[in-house]
C-alpha cells in the first residue's frame, strides 16, 4: 500500500505539533434591561393635548397656481456661480434662502414680460442681441 504525498509537500498541520486552541471563559455581565425613561408627573391634560409644532418650508415660487414641471437645465458655470451667490446673500439678509429655481422663474417671467418678440428670434445670436438692446434702454 502507498501513501500518496501532496505535490505542494507536507501540510505542517497534518503533523500535529500544532494544537487547536479552545477560547476561555470570558465574563459576561447579565445583559441591562432596557426601560422607558420615566416622564415626569406633573404634566397637565392640557400639555399632553397640545400639537407639536412641526416647522414646515415656505411655498416658493412665482407659479403657485399653476402645476409645475422639473426639468433639466444647463447653464453656464458663471451663470451658476451668480446663482450661487444670490442664494447665499439672500440667507445672510433675509434668514432664509431664496432658491435657485425661483432665481431663474423671475428671470423668465422678466423675460417674458419685456418688450422683446420672442417669436421673431431664431437664433441665439438674434437674442443676444435684442437683449443688449434692453440693457442699454435699462442703463439709461
């Protein structure tokens, strides 16, 4: 009979100089019950009738009315920069924060409310350059 050796050699822990440990004993302390704090006594009915008072976000936006839809835009890095900083000076003067996309609402309801035909543009270029002419008569 031949006994058959492994390709990789002889396995050290076939051999038995190692022995399998067997952990100790280690204290335990009985687990803590866990308990309700206790309320206090004195609370009158009127207190437990009480409503919390849950602080809620203000309703933003130009269009309340009407439903609104999210959408994705793209604006330049400037753009977002200025946006940016009118949110953050809008939280040091007013204590709350105006968000971006009721920046962008007024811009557009100022858009459409100015003098400029928009259906007549078709091109940036074109809009560009009948919205310098705004600036200009603004400046004035």
């Amino acid at each position: 009979m031949s006994i058959k050796k492994s390709p990789l050699g002889v396995d050290p822990l076939s051999q038995g100089i190692f022995t399998k440990t067997v952990p100790e004993k280690v204290f335990d302390p009985a687990p803590i019950p866990k308990t309700k704090p206790k309320v206090a006594a004195n609370i009158t009915e009127a207190t437990k009738k009480k409503p919390v008072s849950v602080k809620q976000k203000p309703e933003y936006g130009f269009l309340k009315d009407a439903e609104r839809e999210k959408i994705t835009l793209q604006i330049p890095v400037e753009l977002n920069d200025w946006l940016d900083g009118l949110v953050r000076k809008s939280k040091r003067t007013f204590g709350h924060k105006v968000p971006k996309q009721i920046w962008v609402q007024a811009g557009i309801e100022l858009l459409r409310s100015s003098s400029i035909n928009l259906e007549a543009i078709d091109s940036e270029d074109a809009l560009r350059a009948e919205l310098q002419k705004v600036s200009a008569k603004s400046r004035k």
